[in-house]
C-alpha cells in the first residue's frame, strides 16, 4: 500500500483492518452533530493504558474488548454497546468504539491539516464499504478531546435498518485513533444522544508523539 519516494512517505494504517460485524463504526443520522444530554445518573470511565485514552459512559452498557494480538498494527479496540438499543442479527446497532492503529510514519503537529487527502484515506479504509454505505455531510477538520480530528458523517444498512453514523479520526504521532458513534435512526435521538454525550468526555492520555 506504501509509495515508495524520497519525501511525502504517504500515511497507511498498518492493520488488517477488524471486520466486526455491526460494531466497527458509530452514529449520526440526519441530525448531523451529536448533542451532549445531562450528564446520566449513573456511569463510569473507561481508562486504557493499553489505548492511551479515557472516556465516560453510561453503566449499563456492556463493554467488549476484543482480543487485537492477531492482527499486526491494531494496537487496542472496543466497544460499548447499549443493551436497550435496537438489534438486529443478535448485533446490538447502538454502538460507540474506538480503535486504535498504528501508521506508517509519525504524525507531526499540523499535518491533519497539511495532508488531510491522507488522512481521509485512511478513514475510508477503516469505513470500508458497507451496504448502503452514503456519506451525509463533508469531510471536516474539527476537534475531539483537545486534538485535531477529522470528522465524517454517513449512514448504511443492516437488513433494512439505516444505521447513521460519525466517527472521528485523531492522528497522534505513530497511531490513529478511529472513535466513532452509531445508532439506528430510530434511536438517535435518544441513545444517540447519549452516545454523543459520551464520546465528548474522551481525553488521550497517550503523549501526542507516541507510537
């Protein structure tokens, strides 16, 4: 996948990327931000060594950590799901994740910027292309949890159900992270609320030049 050339060695996420069904990505709908509800009665924090961020979440949803040791250059991965939510095949579709993946190259202060057709490679390498799979608002650079991050929106389908979709992808010397919010249309306003509330909390505790 690599370049080959003297200078502008291209970033490339080097993984295979996990093709877990359903839970690989994370939601926006035609609402195209996520808004932050009051803070839920009951949650607890996420903190990853292994990651090298923390968030907070509500306590009832079931937290998976898949096993990443077989799969070169996915450094850390899970899932938080909302039990109550929509699902469908056994899958739960209201799903906030992160992975975590390393790059080819370190990430310096400013390229998100500088090279942003990169990076927007490299997001749509970790989407891949599921069904239905429509983007619903542009590639934008913003911010999440104080870092530069480029945000997308899309939708796609589960045996008929729109599931919408943001994710955020945040370079950080020699790994991205792919945080990324999902629900079904049907439950966006209201889990997906609070998914949107959660992902608001990440901080990266991992140094910003770290491998």
């Amino acid at each position: 996948m690599q370049t080959p050339g003297p200078t502008r060695r291209p970033f490339v996420v080097v993984a295979a990327i996990a093709t877990v069904v359903l839970l690989a990505t994370a939601g926006c709908g035609s609402s195209p931000q996520p808004q932050a509800p009051a803070s839920p009665a009951k949650a607890t924090t996420l903190d990853s060594r292994q990651g090298g961020f923390s968030l907070s979440y509500p306590a009832s949803f079931v937290k998976v950590e898949p096993d990443v040791s077989a799969q070169p250059g996915l450094i850390y991965q899970v899932y938080l799901a909302d039990p109550t939510g929509v699902v469908s095949g056994g899958n739960a579709l209201d799903v906030l994740g992160v992975s975590v993946h390393r790059i080819s190259k370190t990430a310096a202060a400013g390229d998100l910027a500088r090279r942003e057709g990169e990076f927007r490679a490299i997001a749509m390498q970790l989407i891949g292309a599921p069904v239905g799979l429509r983007l619903v608002a542009p590639f934008e650079i913003t911010e999440l949890g104080g870092r530069p991050a480029l945000k997308v929106e899309y939708v796609y389908t589960v045996k008929g159900i729109d599931v919408a979709t943001v994710a955020y992808l945040v370079p950080s010397g020699k790994r991205v992270y792919w945080v990324t919010g999902q629900a079904s249309r049907k439950t966006w306003t209201t889990t997906g609320r609070v998914i949107g509330g959660a992902i608001s909390t990440i901080t990266f505790t991992a140094p910003a030049g770290s491998g």
